[in-house]
C-alpha cells in the first residue's frame, strides 16, 4: 500500500463477492495453500464466510465451518500477497471467532502451516486426533493423510 488514503473493511461475505473470492481461492489453491472450493460450494455456505477489501477489491478471506454446537473450524483463510501484513488475517480471525461466540461454540481449531500466525490469534498446537470430525469428514479422503504437513492448532472461546 502507498502513503494515498485507501479504505479498507473487513466483514461478512455476500453473493456479490463471489468472483473476487473465487480468483482468491483460485490464487492460493494454485500455490496449495488452501483446498480448492467449488464456487457452488461457497456460494451455498456464503454466511459463513468473511472477507477483506481494500478499495472495493477482495483481498482478504477466511470461513467458518461448523461440525456440532462445540466444534468449528477456521478454513480457507487467505490474504493476497500485496495486502498481507497490514492486519487483514487478524481481523478476519476476529470476526470469524465473533462469529463461532455469537453461536456459543466453545472450541475452534485450524489446520495450518502457519503456526505463528496462528499463536498470534491466541491458538495453541494440539493434536489433530482431538478432532475426529475433522478427520472422518476430510482427513480420511486426502490422497496425503499418511504425509500431511499440517499443524492443528485450537482456540478456546469464552461463552457466556
Ligand atoms: C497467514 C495470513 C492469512 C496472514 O495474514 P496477514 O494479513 O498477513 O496477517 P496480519 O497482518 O493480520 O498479521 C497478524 C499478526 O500475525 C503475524 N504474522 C502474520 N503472518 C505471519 C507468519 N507467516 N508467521 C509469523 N507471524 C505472522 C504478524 O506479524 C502480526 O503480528 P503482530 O500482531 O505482532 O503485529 C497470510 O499470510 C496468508 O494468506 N498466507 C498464505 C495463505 C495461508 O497460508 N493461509 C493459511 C491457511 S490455514
């Protein structure tokens, strides 16, 4: 970003976002960052998705999977490269674990390879056995799950 004045917003997804998110999810599906997702399928779960702009452009994204009334899971997290480091992740977070309370789900977890993001959110690394969901859902269907280089990490939210 240049010293001009931008705008920028962090919140919940709407249909009308669909292609910056696609050519987002599309970016980092290409570098395997994230799993690829269908535009049907995020279309579908849109409520459950955030997202970042930056003078009108997506650049930042992020959903919320919800497995039971305890468990949910941050997915698809991603900033574009030229708007990374100026927070976009850390407010996506917010508002996904905004998101996980105002549902009253207590635990939220991620499978990632960036740990230190992550700690920095408040997560800790735990094991991704503590997640059976996860693993009967999708673990069990990744041609890698005997090789899998990802980190569960776990936040606990405090529910009134
Ligand atoms: C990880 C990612 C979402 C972070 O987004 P971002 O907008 O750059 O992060 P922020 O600017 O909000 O950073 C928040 C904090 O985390 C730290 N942080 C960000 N990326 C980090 C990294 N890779 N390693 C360590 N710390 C990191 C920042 O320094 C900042 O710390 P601070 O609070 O002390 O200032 C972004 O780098 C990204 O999209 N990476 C590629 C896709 C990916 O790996 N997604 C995760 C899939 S689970």
């Amino acid at each position: 970003m240049t010293s001009t004045v931008h705008t920028a917003v962090v919140r919940p997804a709407t249909v009308d976002d669909l292609p910056g998110m696609m050519a987002l999810i599309h970016e980092f599906v290409r570098r395997g960052d994230i799993l690829p997702r269908t535009e049907l399928s995020v279309r579908m779960s849109i409520n459950d998705w955030v997202i970042a702009t930056l003078d009108g452009q997506v650049v930042g994204i992020g959903s919320l999977l919800i497995y039971s009334p305890l468990l949910a899971e941050v997915r698809s997290l991603a900033v574009s490269e030229q708007a990374q480091g100026y927070g976009f992740g850390r407010k996506i977070i917010d508002e996904l674990l905004s998101m996980a309370a105002a549902y009253h789900i207590p635990t939220v977890f991620a499978l990632t390879r960036v740990v230190p993001f992550f700690e920095r959110m408040g997560f800790t690394v735990t094991e991704k056995e503590a997640f059976p969901e996860k693993i009967w859902r999708a673990c069990r269907l990744c041609p890698i799950q005997d090789n899998c280089d990802e980190i569960a990490v776990v936040a606990k939210l405090e529910i009134e």
